[in-house]
C-alpha cells in the first residue's frame, strides 16, 4: 500500500501546481494507510519544479520519518494532529490560496450564500480562534492541528460534511477520503472563497435559506443522494 500511497500523494501535490493553488513551495498534501498508521507527505522547502516521487517522505503517527530521504514538511505535526482527530479522513491539503487565505486573514468563516458552496460543505467553513502565546510559543504545529480539532468538537462538526477550514491568520486545510479528493475539496474552498468575496462586495447582507443550504448538500452526501450516475 505504502508505493501506491507514495504515488498518489506526488500526483496530489503536483495537481495542486496544475489547478494554481500554490506559489514556490508554499503547500503540500499527505496521505494516511489507515492499516500501518503510515502517513506520506510532502518534502519540506522543496521546489515544486524540480520534485520527484522519490522525494516524499513516509513517517508514522508520531511524526518518525521510516521512508524517505529528506525532511518532511513542516506541517507534518498539522497533520498528523487531524489525522488522529479525524479518523474517517485519508488525505489533507494545506495551501496559501488567494482568496481563502484572505478571508483567514481576516479571521472570518467564508460565509455560506449559495448552492456551489452548499454542494460541498453543509455550512459556513469556519475560521478558528486566535492562538494562544503558549501555542505559538510551544509545539505550534501540533497545536495548529489541535485547534482545528477544537473548533470542530466544540461546535459538532462533521469534517466529512465541512472537509475544509481556515486558520485564522495563517490559510486553508482542506481533507477527503484520499489525497486525490482533499485536492478537490482545496480547490473547492478557493473557489468558493472567491465568489464569497465578490458576493459580500457586492452584498455584505447576502445570505441564504438553511432549507436550500440542506437540500443542495444533501442531493450530492445525503442517505438519499441522487446527484451524478450510479455505480450499480
């Protein structure tokens, strides 16, 4: 499982570059074997450009590095934190894009005021608190990870029905059953991000019926989805 892991979680980071997510070498996705508890992620501070598949490094829950010839990403303790946290997740994203970075920056949920936003996340993708000194001082990392976790068990969130958050200040993690989809979801967030932005400027009142948020979240994730071609 680990080559094939390895594999997916290099196609991963470079779709991030194909969908314009990020800039030098400012992301990086990891991928989780549920069954070893080996998670592959990104090298850290190494140029999209001239990274191979060899380059990704296999570490375990504990942040270990067992593969691998480089350093891992800097994230890494991030993700290994939503990975314990969030145990139905298999991938995860960090980016600095535009749009869902501002609105981190601006330390504000992109608000929920349209069924493109609704088909993936089924409320306002949230922005999590303001770190503590002792966070940021300590293992800030880890504690990244570890706010997010709080924010979601504090306010019962699902991640699988809101895979994507901001932290305040900092940027978007984004996460899926695989890699492949976490990417998706990233490149969602963005997307929605933007058109959240252009919405609000052109009406800061805008907002929209719970029922419609529901009933567009619901067609494409709900027991009764009917969204897209079955695989029967």
């Amino acid at each position: 499982m680990t080559d094939t892991l390895i594999s997916e979680v290099f196609q991963a980071n470079m779709e991030l570059v194909t969908r314009g997510l990020v800039l030098f070498t400012w992301g990086n996705v990891s991928g989780i074997d549920r069954a070893t508890g080996r998670v592959v992620i990104k090298p850290s501070g190494v140029p999209y450009e001239t990274m191979t598949e060899r380059d990704m490094v296999t570490v375990d829950l504990d942040g270990n590095v067992i593969g691998g010839h480089l350093r891992p990403s800097s994230d890494t303790p991030t993700h290994l934190a939503l990975y314990k946290a969030f145990p139905a997740i298999g991938g995860i994203v960090h980016t600095h894009s535009t749009h869902a970075t501002a609105w981190a920056q601006a330390g504000l949920d992109i608000p929920c005021t349209g069924t493109t936003h609704a088909d993936y996340f089924s409320r306002d993708i949230p922005c999590t608190r303001d770190m503590t000194e002792g966070e940021i001082r300590g293992e800030y990392e880890k504690e990244t990870g570890h706010v997010i976790a709080e924010y979601f068990s504090a306010h019962a969130i699902d991640p699988v029905h809101v895979p994507g958050v901001l932290v305040k200040n900092h940027g978007p993690f984004a996460w899926g059953a695989t890699p492949a989809e976490a990417v998706y979801h990233a490149v969602v967030l963005e997307e929605v991000a933007r058109i959240a932005f252009i919405t609000r400027t052109i009406n800061p009142r805008a907002t929209m019926n719970e029922a419609l948020v529901k009933k567009h979240f619901l067609r494409k994730h709900g027991p009764g989805a009917y969204y897209g071609q079955s695989t029967c």
